[in-house]
C-alpha cells in the first residue's frame, strides 16, 4: 500500500553513491597489483587484472547511470542537483583514467627503465591515497546530511583537505618524474610513451580532487 | 424499537464507523513522523494518539458544530423538512465513511476531510439544488487546503533553519539544546492552552478576550518550559548511559523526549480538527431526530465527542498498526530533531486552521512540514511528485463522495418515504 507521507521519501542517491566509490576503492588495489605484476614483466597476469579493472568500471558505470536515470525531475535533495551529477562525473573520471592508465600500458608492453621504476611507484601510491578516501568522503556525506551537526560538516571538510594535500604531492611528483623522463630517456617514443603514462596517472589524482572540491560545494553553507 | 431508536442506533453506527476510519487513515500518518524518528514504539504511538486524540477531541473539538459543514448550505431551506436533513446527513456520512474505507484499503492518500465535505456539498445539491449553494463559502475552503500545507512547510521549516543554526552548529550542541528547549516547550504549551481557552472552554461561556486568555497562557507555560527542561534532562541523564558519540546522542534522545511532547500535540490538535468530522454530521442528526427541527447550529454533546475520539483511536488500533508501521520504516531519514520540527509546525497550524473553521486535512499539513525540512536543507531526498498526488488525492475525492452522496440520498429516500 502507499501513504502520502511514506510516497514523499525518495531513496537517497546517496546510497548508490557509496556503492560507486566502494567500487573505485577495489579498483585501486587492483591498479596497484597490476602496476608491480607489470614492472616484473608478467604481462598475461597484468592482462588478466587490466580486464578484470574494465569489468569493475562497467559495473561502476552501471551504478552512475542508475543514480542518473533514476533522479527525476521533482526531487528535492540537500543539495544542488548540478553538483551532485558533476560529482558522480568526477568520481567516475577517477576509475575511467585507472583503466585508461592501464589500457595504455597494454597498447604496447614497454618495461619501465630500472632508474625510473621507484618514482612511478611512488607516483602510483601517492595518487592512490586520496582515490581511497572517496569511500570514506561520500560516507562521511551521508552522515552529515542525515544528523546536520557542525562536528559531521567538519569532518567532510577535513576529508576534502587531506585529498586536496595528497594530491598537491602527487602534482610534485608527477612534475618531477617528466623532467626526470626527458633528461634521461633520449628516444622520442619513449619519452612520448613515458610521458603519457606519467599523465594518466597524475590525472587519477586530479579528478579526485575535482570530486573533493564538488564535494566541498555540496555542503557549502 | 421505534422508528427514533432505530435512526439513531444507524447514525452512531455510520457515525463510529466513519470515526475508525479517519482513526486507520489519518491519524496514522498524524504519528508517523514520530515513528520514523524512533522517538517512540508503535504501541507508544497507538496508546498516545488514543489519549491525545480523544483529549484533544473534547477539551478543543468543536463543541459548536455548523451543520452543514461551515456554511457552505444554509439549512434552514430544509428546515421544513427534518427528515430530508436527517438521511442527507446520514447518506454524507456514509459516502465519507466509503470513501476514506476504499481509500485505505486502495491506499490512495485522501483527506478525511475533503471526503465529508465533498459528501456535504453533494447533499445540498441534491436536496435544494446547486443554485442554493453557497459557493463564496467553497473560495476560502479550497484556498485553505492550499495554505495550510504551506503555513506546515514555513512554520516547520524556520523552525528547523532556527534549530541548525542555534544549537546544531554550535560548540557544545547539548548545551545549546537544553538551553533553548525551555522557549520550544512553552510555544507547544501556549498553542495548547490558547486553543483549549477558545475552544474547549466555550460551553462554559466565559468569554475570554485574547489578552486574559494570554495572561494565563503566558505563565503557566513559562512554568512548563522550565520545568521540562529539568525533567527531560534527568530523563535523558536516565536513559543515556555510555557512547562513543556521547554528545550526539544526547541531543538525539533528547529531542527524542521533546517529540514525546509534540507527538502528544498532533495527536491533540487531530482530534480536535478532524473527530468533529465524523461527529458533527452525526451529531446534526441526533439534534434533528430530537427536535424535529432543523437547527443552524448545533451543540455537539460532550459524550459524542469523547465517544467520536475514542473510536479515532480504535480505529488506529485495529487497522493503523501496520500503516505506522510501513510509514516508519520508510521515513527513516527522518531523526528526532526534524521530527519535533515537522510535528510542531504541523499541529500549530492544524490547530490555528481549526480555530478560524478551516477544514484542513491534517495529512497534507504533515507532508507540507517535512517538505519546509527539505527546504531547509533538512531531510534526504524528497519525493515532491507527492504533490502531484495529493492534488489528484483532491480532485478525485471531492467528485467521488459528492456523487456518492447524492446516490446514497436518492436510494434511502427512494426506499424509505
């Protein structure tokens, strides 16, 4: 049966938001394995888990184009409709750019020089640790607007800010491995080659952020 | 059993009947807010509304009932003809009682009230014609089922603004809740006291002015404020033993405790709107099998209206478990603070519309209350299409039991005389 005052509460799109960056955290995990299986040169096993990524972003995919389609015009959420697609957007660019990252090491199974090994290491753990903190963000969200405290608002901001910070680092490093490339690797292709790969992974970090300030916006006052 | 019992034995059948059924239908959702908060249980909810609604029904019900709903007929045109005003009013009551009957079992959010008086405006067209109605009357009626859910949704939503700002978003939020608790606890008492001087004190004839009404209203819940203030705070102190998140759930229990107040305050300003539904047709019934007149008002006896209450709240316990029961587990975003807001707003304005002889349905002004929340940035998502149905919820039930009405009148009188 439905009652006008149940008919009035709509599913919070919240929830699914959740299950979407609970997706990109096991992609992360995944992105990391692959990235070490692929600096030991085990390229079927790094094929296997770059298929495996795909398939968990199609499933992310899936979940951003239900909470989409499924927000009609007529709810009346928190916060503005706007921010929150844009921030779906950016979340979902963070998992596109991982399997982006990884489509480009397959194109062509280039070994990452020995000298240059360790910085993308660090470079991949640097933009890992603020995409880890989108599950926590989006809960730390939901807790606020369900309770509307100040303690609550600032624990959001406080998240927003350690990923801001992580990925200022990562831009450092990501600067300071190109300028490593080009004075150590002297073949055109390959400074192309590493360069590009530098940038998609840079890029994971960044939208993270933009979904952090998009974050941010939503519960602006 | 002569012809005279007999009418008055249907009368109070239809008459109770009609009472259950607003009982399932709307005071359900008069309680809903509160179960959804989990501030109290279902049984608490039943137990309450039934105390509250029949408190409410006689100490600020409509004593003084006009007879055809508000005037929008004049029934002295029938005053020749008691009979005819008899079975009209049982054919309205029984069309109403139908309706909201299907309703529940269908589902469909109607209004209690919209149902009599669609049912009341097909009786005068039938029994005198169109022409004699008093369509001025309608303007401010139909007006009405639109303002009050906005006066629900404003009152509701500065509240709730008023609320973040002050004590949410302060440094010591439990501090800050029970320092102004007091001034929220002395508005329900005001509101409570000003409506029970006007209404229910009318067949003492004392006449207040609005100024002595106030001097009384003003002192007493002065001393209210205080003293619950200190009385939930030891509650609270009782119930709360150790959390993580102490100062959280402390201001979550107490203004769980404060919605034990406001529940009691919808609960109260339902009955005193809506028992007078099924008790004033029912009671213009009794008035003209008595007399044998046709009255332009009548006095509702107090017994009818303690008996009307009390079969709200039967109504509620045989049928409304269940409704209170989906309505809170599906209204879960909804937490103590925004449920003392929503039920606040919504029983100031249910009893202020029944104070000027609005018949408002105090469904659409609970809705109209969370929606102000939402406004203020205060719930999860909001379903606003629900305005849509609410608005089809008028459209069909105004037709449906003016017609219905009028078939029921045409079938008795066509039987009978």
């Amino acid at each position: 049966m439905r009652w006008l005052l149940t008919s009035l509460f709509f599913k919070s799109p919240f929830e699914n938001l959740q299950r979407h960056a609970d997706k990109i955290k096991e992609c992360t995990h995944m992105f990391k394995k692959a990235i070490n299986l692929h600096m030991q040169g085990k390229y079927e096993e790094f094929e296997n888990i770059k298929d495996e990524v795909a398939r968990l972003e199609s499933e992310a995919d899936a979940i951003k184009r239900n909470i989409r389609n499924h927000l009609p015009r007529g709810i009346l959420m928190p916060v503005d409709k706007f921010q929150f697609f844009q921030y779906i957007r950016e979340q979902d660019k963070v998992l596109d750019e991982i399997e982006e990252t990884l489509f480009w090491l397959s194109f062509k199974h280039v070994s990452i020089p020995e000298g240059l090994k360790d910085e993308f290491v660090h470079l991949v753990d640097l933009v890992i640790k603020p995409v880890n903190l989108l599950p926590e963000l989006v809960n730390q969200a939901i807790v606020y607007f369900r309770t509307n405290y100040k303690d609550h608002r600032n624990r959001v901001k406080s998240t927003c800010r350690d990923i801001r910070q992580w990925e200022r680092e990562a831009d450092f490093v990501e600067r300071e491995l190109k300028l490593k490339i080009f004075n150590t690797i002297k073949d055109a292709f390959l400074i192309f080659y590493f360069i590009r790969l530098t940038e998609y992974i840079g890029s994971i970090a960044d939208h993270a952020e933009n979904a952090s300030d998009m974050m941010r916006a939503m519960i602006a006052r | 059993m002569t012809v005279e019992t007999l009418i008055l034995v249907c009368a109070s059948f239809v008459g109770l009947y009609m009472a259950a059924n607003i009982g399932a239908n709307d005071l359900a959702n008069a309680m809903g807010t509160s179960v959804g908060s989990k501030a109290i249980t279902i049984r608490q909810a039943v137990l309450i509304s039934m105390i509250a609604n029949a408190l409410g029904a006689v100490l600020a019900g409509s004593h003084v009932t006009n007879t055809i709903s508000k005037g929008i007929i004049n029934p002295q045109l029938l005053s020749s003809q008691p009979d005819k005003f008899i079975i009209g009013m049982f054919a309205s009551l029984l069309a109403a009682g139908i309706w909201v009957n299907l309703a529940t079992y269908l589902g469909l959010p109607v209004s209690t009230t919209h149902s009599i008086v669609g049912a009341l405006i097909g009786f005068g067209i039938i029994s005198i014609g169109a022409s004699y109605i008093n369509w001025g009357k309608v303007i401010p009626i139909v007006l009405s089922w639109i303002i009050s859910p906005l006066a629900g949704a404003i009152i509701s939503g500065t509240l709730y603004t008023l609320l973040e700002r002050k004590v949410l978003f302060a440094e010591d939020p439990y501090k800050a809740s029970l320092k102004y608790s007091p001034f929220f606890i002395f508005l329900v008492f005001v509101i409570l006291i000003l409506s029970f001087i006007f209404k229910g004190l009318k067949n003492l004839h004392l006449n207040l002015n609005l100024f002595t009404a106030l001097s009384i209203a003003i002192p007493v819940s002065v001393i209210f404020g205080i003293a619950g203030r200190y009385y939930m705070e030891w509650r609270v102190k009782k119930t709360i033993s150790s959390s993580e998140e102490k100062g959280y759930s402390l201001i979550e229990s107490f203004f769980a405790q404060l919605q034990l107040l406001t529940a009691c305050y919808v609960a109260f300003a339902h009955g005193a709107n809506d028992v007078a539904n099924a008790v004033g047709p029912w009671a213009a019934i009794f008035s003209a099998v008595k007399t044998r007149s046709v009255a332009l008002k009548v006095q509702v006896p107090f017994w009818m209206l303690l008996i009307g209450g009390i079969a709200v709240g039967g109504g509620l316990m045989a049928f409304g478990s269940n409704v209170i029961k989906t309505i809170g587990e599906n209204i879960t975003d909804i937490n103590p603070v925004r449920g003392f807001c929503a039920e606040f707003g919504a029983a100031t304005t249910i009893l202020v519309c029944s104070r000027l002889g609005l018949p408002i349905s105090t469904t659409h002004v609970i809705v109209g209350s969370v929606i102000g929340i939402g406004f203020a940035r205060g719930a999860g998502a909001l379903d606003l299409r629900v305005i849509k149905n609410i608005c089809i919820s008028w459209l069909v039930t105004l037709p449906f039991t003016l017609f219905l009405a009028m078939f029921l009148y045409k079938i008795i009188i066509y039987l009978i005389l």
